[in-house]
C-alpha cells in the first residue's frame, strides 16, 4: 500500500462527510418549518414518538443534529425535557438506514437490473440529473432537490474512493497485526467511540468499516465492538453543543449518552456470554457491508426494544444526576429566548421565532386593551401589569431582531426567507402598539388624579371607537398568527373606518367645547387618546398589508395602499361600506343639537337686544335733547 492509498482513503473520507453534510443541509431545508410541526406533535405515546424522532432523523440524515435541536429547543424553554426520550431513541432507529444504503456496495452480480442497484453504479446518473436541475430549473425547490441528489453522488463516490483505496491492505502483514488488537472487545468499542468521536458521524465510521469489510479480513468478533462504541461516539457532538447551555438543556446529552451507554453494556455482555462462554465459530467468521448494517440495525432497534420500558425511569435518574435549581430555572428563562443552536436548522428556527412573533401580537393587543379599559376602571395594579407587558415587548423586539437579521442569512427555502422579510416588519408595529399602551396609562392616571371623566356624549362615541379598535386588534393578531391573506385583507378597511370616526369624535369634540359641555383640559386628553388609537389602527394595517404583500414577496406598502383604497377595488368599498354601518357613532342628541343652537340663538338674541337697547337709549338722547332745545327756546 502506497501513500496515495492513505490520501485516496482521507480523501474518499473526505467526500464522504462533504456529501452527507450537503444532504443533511438541504434536507433540512427542503422540510423547512415543518420540523418544527413534527416536533410539536409529540405525545404521551412512546410509539408516536419514536416514529416521528426516526422520520425527523431519516428526513436531516443525522441523529446528532437532531439531538442538537433538542438541546437548543429546551434550552429556550420550548420543549420540556422529558418529551425527548422516545424522539432521541427514534433517532437512533433512523441513523441506521445509511447503514443499509451503503450495504449495496456489496451487491455483485452479472444482472445488469441488479447491478445498477449498487449506489457507485447509479451514483453518475443520479449526478447528472443533479446538475442538470441545479443548471437548468428556475424553481429553487428543484435546484435544492438537484443539490441533494449531487451530494448523494459526492458521498457515495467518497465511499468507492475508501473501499478502493483499503483493497492494498489485505495483503499487508502490518494490517493484520493491528486488527489483532480490534479482535480485543474493550479496545474495539474504545476505538469506534473515538474514530466516531473525531469525526462526529456515525454513519461515516460505520461506512468506513464496511469498506474495511470489503478486504475481507475483518472478522463479526472485530466489527460488532467497533459498531457499538460508534454509537457511543456519536454523542460527542451533542455534548459540544451543551456547553453554555443551562442545566436542563445538558440533560438531553446526558440522557442520549446514557442510552447508548447502557445499550452497549448490554449488547456487550451478551456478545462476551455468546464468543467466550459458548464459543460460538460465527465470531471468527468473515463480515460483510451487509451484514455490517444487519448488527447495526439489530443493536440499535434492540436497545431500544429493552430500555423503551424504563424511558421515564431513565428520565428521572438523568434528573437526579443533573439537578436544576430555581435560579438556574430564572436565568434560563430570561436569558434563552431563541437558543442560537436552533440556526442550524433555519426552517425550525424560523418556526421558533414566529412562535415568538404571535406572542409578540398577543402581548400588543392584551396591554392595549388593558389600556382602554383603564378609563372606566382605573386599577394602579393593572398598570403596573401593562408596564411589564410593554417592557417584555420591548425584550422580545430587541432579541427577534437580532436573531432574525443573522437568520436571514442562512440558507433556506424563498418561504422562510418571505416570512423573515414579514416578522422583521411585524415586529415593530407591535412594540410600538405596546408604547401607545403606555402613554393610555398616562392619560387614564392623569384623568385619575385630576378626578377628570369625559362627558356622557364623548363617553358613548369612545365606546364606538373601543369597539372597533378591539375587533382590528383582533383581526391583526388572527390574520398574523394563521398566514390567512384573505382576513388580513378585512382590516384596512376597517382602519378607514376607524380614520373616520376619529375625525367626527374630535369634530363633536369642538362642538361641545362651544357649548361649555366639555372643559378645554379634557379637550387635550381627549385629542391625545384619540390620537393614540388613530396611531394603534395604522400599526395593525402595516401588518396586514405586510401580510398580503409577503404572498406576492413584495414589500411595496405605499403602492398598495393606493391602489386599494383609490383604486375603486369592489371588495374594499364592501367591507369598508359594512365596517361603517357596524360601527356608527350615536347621532347627535336632540339635548346636544338645541343646546348648540340655544348658544347661537342666545348670542343673537343678546345681539339684539344690546343694538334694540341701543337705539332705545339713542331716541331717548335725542328726544331729552329736543326737550331740552324746546325749553330753552320758551324760555
């Protein structure tokens, strides 16, 4: 064996890890945010779970990343720890099938149909229909798809690449020396954990031993060691991903390590009993990549097959070997609002943060709402509840932004790229509903210690307002929370409305400063509520716009706006039509109408009489002054 047989081996090695890492990626980017509904479907049924932790496993094509995930989600507070026992023990079910994909190495036969099942006989033309859909499609899924099946053809050319490199070794006395010391049990497992550990995928050091099977030198004695400590060796990547984390979080590495260490025991005490009390002859038999696959499928299903049992009792001994205390509790809450492990996997993170944007909307409306409600029961602690609620959107708005602008730019599918684009817009209108919730304290206290309270009239047209502030509320956070274009297309019209009735309310509002009905010091808290609400229904239709306009990958809210409203689109002019009779302010009250048209009537009757008054006293001047002029004439 030459040294070019030791670089086309690191090299095979090399493509290998390169393909599965590409494979991994884009797989995952394809499943995008729907990872994140798989894991939000996990229940108390250890089946269900152990079949969604294999399809998450199957779909990334790595148990170690999934682990990764878990780690992160719990670490934000996201998932509970004892609901990833049944997923980590399915994960370790779905790592096995690129066991089996690169057992069909093996397969030799003069059968051209056969024979094109084995993967470095299809591998070509699974890359030329790659690059053909990477060079050739416009669609990015198909491109992804094509990226895929070209990094399928770099690992399984990575895997031809090793197994013909090792051929030389058959015939190496020094080879055959040092696969004596694999024959030893302990020393077996000690070296699959650390090739495993170093390497930081199972599925390549198990690869690499079924191309060292191909020799034919490797022995079931020697392989099924090796096969067990590489599963052990495949937590090392989880474990690096704990570090910084708080101490529930460290539990799932734990947990996985205590799996597949109890596993190894037993399988190890079992394959002990069976070479060296027995003596079975099958351990001196020769191996296959197939049946390489066989013992590593067997291992896996069949540890899980004992411990599923005792998963909740693995789970509390995990629990009492890494204890978490309240405080650690407090930090982790405060301080873990999107783990940054979760950029891994950009369509699960950006599931995260929309979860995170719609508590985001949900925060917004309640303090606002809160708000309003201040004006007719002033509570000294509701304020200081919506003051936290502002301080926490605040909180969220500064982390959400932060982590999408560094989402943003991963690599992932034009969808989650949309709504990145939407939750960085969003985010905004919805702390700032939080600050108009804040200066509504202000004015209710103001009106509180000042012992001010609107008139009956203004108090009933506020109402109106309320209303319909609540229901475009509403209609925000729904249209937001489902992606449903078509309820986000309700709420610019009724923002119209809204725009309407606050012009009248601050109409009437003048009208009755004339009358005296109101005093000028309310006049300027009424104007600033007003305002506040007016300012409330423009931050709810930025995000509906947002919304439709995310549909059409466009951001272009301006345009939009005019071409709805100015447009003369039928169904805006409907609804808004419908909003307007819904909400109508009450009609001016006889009382209000005659007291108006009493001040006018009294100011001209007053006119009147002071020029009638006048004139009077003008006649009387002159008719003293003639009198006077007669008198004098007499005399």
């Amino acid at each position: 064996m030459s040294i070019y047989n030791l670089f086309a081996l690191v090299g095979g090695l090399a493509f290998f890890l390169f393909g599965m890492n590409v494979m991994s990626n884009y797989l995952e980017k394809m499943a995008g945010g729907r990872l994140e509904g798989i894991l939000k479907k996990l229940t108390a049924n250890p089946f269900e779970s152990l079949a969604l932790g294999a399809i998450i496993t199957i779909a990334i094509q790595s148990s170690s990343a999934l682990t990764v995930m878990l780690v992160g989600l719990v670490n934000s507070g996201i998932m509970e720890f004892a609901s990833t026992v049944n997923v980590i023990m399915g994960s370790d079910i779905g790592t096995t099938l690129t066991a089996w994909i690169l057992s069909l190495n093996g397969i030799s036969s003069d059968n051209i149909f056969v024979s094109m099942l084995k993967p470095q006989n299809f591998a070509p033309i699974v890359a030329i229909i790659g690059v053909i859909m990477i060079m050739g499609c416009k669609e990015q899924k198909k491109k992804d798809i094509g990226t895929i099946l070209c990094g399928f053809s770099v690992l399984m050319y990575g895997m031809t690449l090793m197994s013909d490199s090792v051929s030389p070794l058959a015939e190496m006395p020094q080879f055959q020396n040092i696969l004596i010391a694999f024959d030893n049990p302990i020393i077996g497992v000690l070296v699959g954990t650390a090739f495993t550990g170093v390497i930081q995928a199972s599925a390549a050091s198990i690869g690499v031993l079924q191309a060292l099977s191909l020799t034919g030198k490797i022995s079931f004695g020697m392989a099924i060691p090796i096969v067990m400590g590489a599963n052990i060796g495949t937590c090392v990547t989880a474990i690096l991903s704990s570090i910084g984390v708080s101490r529930k979080a460290k539990r799932v590495p734990a947990l996985h390590i205590l799996i597949k260490i109890l596993g190894t025991i037993i399988w190890l005490v079992l394959y002990i009993v069976l070479r060296y009390i027995l003596r079975l002859p099958i351990f001196n038999h020769v191996i296959n990549s197939f049946q390489i696959a066989v013992f590593h499928t067997i291992f896996n299903i069949g540890t899980i097959v004992i411990l599923l049992p005792f998963s909740q009792k693995l789970v509390r001994l995990v629990e009492r070997m890494v204890k978490v205390d309240e405080n650690d509790k407090t930090e982790m809450e405060k301080y873990t609002l999107l783990d940054e492990r979760l950029l891994l996997s950009p369509g699960l993170a950006v599931g995260q943060c929309r979860e995170k944007t719609i508590e985001m909307a949900k925060i917004a409306r309640e303090a606002f709402s809160s708000a309003l409600n201040m004006f007719e029961h002033f509570d000294k602690e509701e304020i200081e509840r919506i003051v936290k609620k502002e301080e926490e959107l605040d909180y969220l708005e500064d982390e959400l932004d932060t982590y999408l602008v560094r989402l943003s730019a991963k690599d992932m599918t034009e969808s989650d790229s949309d709504q990145i684009s939407e939750m960085l817009h969003c985010i905004n209108d919805f702390e700032r509903i939080g600050d108009h919730a804040i200066n509504m304290t202000k004015l209710a206290r103001q009106m509180h210690d000042q012992k001010l309270q609107f008139s009956t009239h203004a108090k009933s047209e506020l109402a109106v307002l309320t209303e319909a502030l609540n229901e475009i509320m509403t209609l925000t956070l729904e249209s937001f929370e489902k992606d449903d274009q078509q309820q986000a297309k309700l709420i610019e019209p009724l923002e119209e409305v809204i725009d309407d009735l606050t012009k009248e309310i601050k109409n009437r509002h003048i009208d009755r400063l004339k009358t005296g009905e109101c005093r000028v010091e309310l006049g300027i808290i009424l104007t600033d509520y007003i305002t506040n609400c007016e300012r409330v229904s423009d931050h709810c239709s930025n995000v509906g716009v947002c919304i439709i306009q995310t549909k059409n990958s466009s951001f272009e809210t301006h345009g939009y706006l005019n071409e709805v409203k100015y447009g003369g689109e039928s169904e805006f002019v409907d609804e808004f039509d419908s909003y307007q009779g819904k909400y109508r302010l009450p009609a001016v009250e006889a009382v209000g109408k005659k007291k108006l048209k009493k001040a006018k009537d009294k100011g001209g009757k007053e006119a009147k009489e002071s020029r009638e008054t006048k004139s009077s006293k003008d006649k009387d001047s002159k008719a003293k002054a003639k009198t006077g002029k007669g008198k004098a004439q007499k005399a």
